[in-house]
C-alpha cells in the first residue's frame, strides 16, 4: 500500500485534526455507559488535545489517566490514537489492542487497527479488522472505505467494489471517489470509472490523481482526442502545483512581496479553488487596503459566487482613473452576468475588447467567461488571440472548437426563426 493511501485511510480512521468519532454501541450484549460519563471531561480533554495535534500533550495526560484507571478501555483507545498520529504504530497497534480486550464491541479501535495493518502491508489482517468495524458499525463510512481499500490490496476487485462505492457517496471526497474510478477501470468497466472520475473533478477539478485516471480512461475507451485534453490538463496543473509550492516558500520568507500573495491567489483560482482564493486575496487587502490588481481578482471571485453587490462596491472603491482600464471593463460585464443583465454584460465586454491587448492567459480566462455567459462569438474572438499566444495550449485550442461549434448553432437556431 503507498504511503499516500495509508495517509487518507489514516485520515479518515482516526484523523489527524479531528476528535475521535463518540463511541456507537453495537448490537449484542450491553455495554455500560459508565466509564464514558465518569470519565467525561478527561476524555474530552485529551481528544482536545489531538485536535489541536499537541501529541505529546496528550500522550502525558493520558499516561497519568491510565495509572489511575487502567482498566479503562477508552483511555487505551485515546492512547493508541495519539501514538498513530506520532508515528508509533507498533507502540499504538499494542494500545488499541489492550482497548479490543477491555471492551470487545468497541468497534472504533477495530477500525484503527484496521489501518494500522494497512500501512504496514497486511491487507488480509485490515480486512478482518474492518469487517468487525462494518459488522458493528454498518452505517460507517470509513469503516467500509477501509474495507474497500483492503481488498483491493487483496486483489479481490469485485468484492471490494460494493463497500467502496457506497463509503464514497457517503463521504464525498475526490480521493474516495478517484479510488472507486481506478477500482472500476481495473475491473474494465469504463462507464462506471468515469463518473466516479466525474464525481471527483466535480469536488476538486484540479485533483491530480483523477484528471490522469479520467485522461487514461477515455484513451482506453477509444475517446483518444478527449484523454489527451484530460492529461494535458493534469500535465498544466501539475505545473500549476508545482509552482504553487515554489511560491509558498517564497511567500513564507520574512521579506516576501506582497505580489507573490497574489501569484498565490491566482493559482487557487486556475485550480478551481475559489474559497482559498477569497482568502488569500483578503489577507493581502489586509496588508495593502486598497491595492488595485488584488480589489480587481476579488471583486472577480465576489462576482463568480454570486454576489454582484459586493463586486460592485469593490470596484466602485478603485481610482476613477481606472474606469476605462479593460480589465475593469471585462470585470463589470462579469458582474452585470451575475445580475443576469446580459445587455449591460455585452456592452462591458465589447468596450473592454476593444480597449487594447491582454496577455493569453487572460484571453483564455475571458473565452472561459463568455463561453458560459451564452457569447459563443465574444468566446471565439477571445480564444482565437489565446492560441496565437499559447500554440501548445490544448485548452485553449479545445475552447475555441467548442466556441466555434456554439456559434454556428446558435447562428443555425437563428436562421430558422
């Protein structure tokens, strides 16, 4: 199993940022609630402190809870929980373990263990564990995401199929969903690997393992021209991934630009991020009030969420000087879109396109806008000036056959009327 597998499962089992999940009885003998109530607080305390990833914190505070109640099965847990997240996974599987003899129907520890044999290659042990934690557990997600991923391990691609799909509609997850895609190609059902890779790119669009599963899925399903666009697109954000690494260690030195901050934002927005986008550019308004090209990008971002009041008063706030800049003209066409006034859009883009030259990335932005707005001939216009500037561009090639094609239907709709 890689390393990275065994990340989100570890994720998802204990979670390195968050509590433990409440403990759910399970059918069977009862088990008395009360070593829950009379150690309440203490537990909270020490799920506080995994939370806030102080482990060491927690490893203390619960070595001195176990010397005065160590027959307490939830303090094991606790224990095992925090010695994962450590590192110590042999120290932590002997904890969850104590946890299983103290209290055999708590089925959270099952599902730890569960990725604790994951990660260090025992895939017919993890499922064992998991099929406990589902037994007990039916309703848990990670239970049967662990579950899938072990007997994918296991080579037992058919049974593994069942949990998996529904621990990822549960969770929701582009990584949930990219393993059921490549489970599914495995199994040469093509249809089905790409709506799982479809589900993915809907939650993250710039999620790697999915843009290279979904490109190499339709290679292998005769769809040779829109595989290549897919893994063009992996290979620009890629790069786009790359880079944005690259400036964040920039960005984290003491003297760092302020324009590398917006580098930053700019690359959350190409990646579809648009939330981390907001955040970054506000933290730059915060360092620089006012600051054009930052009032500009989230006046964009306001406008694309849907809310043109804030855009606009964002863009009011520039100097009257820049009234006539294109760039603020193609802003105000993008927000008059989101008010749904397309006449007033129309005449904004017409003015900013005629105003003077934008590099490509920008025409490429701008076919994107126009392409969704309904302005197939703006779109066209725009995409044509990024292929000459980006020849290599598949997207930009991609958007303006697709611009062209939606031009001439809307130019056959209106000969017919």
């Amino acid at each position: 199993m890689s390393l990275v597998r065994f990340v989100v499962c570890a994720l998802v089992v204990a979670g390195c940022a968050e509590p433990p999940e409440p403990v759910a009885e399970a059918p069977g003998p009862p088990v008395s609630p009360a070593p829950v109530e009379e150690h309440g607080e203490l537990l909270a305390e020490i799920e506080a402190l995994h939370r806030d990833r102080r482990y060491e914190e927690g490893l203390a505070r619960v070595g001195e809870a176990l010397e005065q109640h160590p027959g307490e099965a939830l303090l094991h847990f606790q224990q095992g929980l925090l010695l994962q997240a450590t590192g110590d996974f042999a120290t932590a599987e002997a904890a969850l373990n104590r946890a299983i003899t103290l209290r055999p129907a708590h089925y959270p520890s099952y599902r730890a263990l569960g990725d604790l044999a994951l990660g260090r290659g025992a895939p017919a042990e993890a499922a064992e564990h998991f099929e406990k934690c589902v037994a007990g557990l039916p309703e848990h997600a990670g239970c049967r995401y662990g579950l899938g991923l072990s007997l994918i391990d296991l080579g037992e691609l058919d049974a593994a199929a069942v949990p998996l799909a529904s621990a990822a509609g549960q969770l929701d997850r582009a990584d949930v969903w990219a393993e059921l895609g490549q489970l599914e190609r495995r199994r040469r059902r093509m249809d089905e690997a790409l709506a799982a890779y479809d589900k993915a790119l809907d939650l993250d669009s710039s999620h790697l393992p999915s843009l290279v599963g979904m490109g190499q899925t339709l290679v292998a399903a005769g769809r040779g021209e829109e595989g290549r666009a897919m893994l063009e697109r992996h290979r620009e954000q890629a790069a786009l991934e790359d880079e944005l690494d690259a400036l964040r260690r920039a960005a984290a030195q003491p003297d760092s630009d302020i324009e590398i901050q917006l580098q930053i934002a700019r690359i959350h927005r190409q990646r579809g991020q648009g939330e981390t986008e907001e955040a970054v550019l506000r933290q730059v308004l915060a360092r620089a009030p006012g600051f054009p090209p930052a009032v500009l990008a989230l006046a964009n971002r306001l406008a694309h969420r849907g809310d043109p009041d804030a855009a606009d008063q964002l863009v009011d706030s520039l100097p009257q000087e820049m009234s006539g800049n294109p760039a603020v003209l193609f802003l105000k066409g993008t927000i008059d879109i989101a008010r749904g006034d397309e006449a007033a859009a129309l005449a904004h883009f017409e003015a900013s396109l005629a105003r003077g030259e934008w590099p490509p990335s920008i025409y490429l932005d701008a076919g994107r806008a126009w392409s969704r707005a309904g302005f197939p001939k703006h779109a066209v216009a725009a995409f044509e000036r990024a292929v000459v500037g980006m020849p290599d561009s598949v997207e930009a090639r991609a958007g303006l056959a697709r611009s062209r094609q939606e031009l001439a239907d809307q130019l056959s709709v209106s000969n017919r009327r």
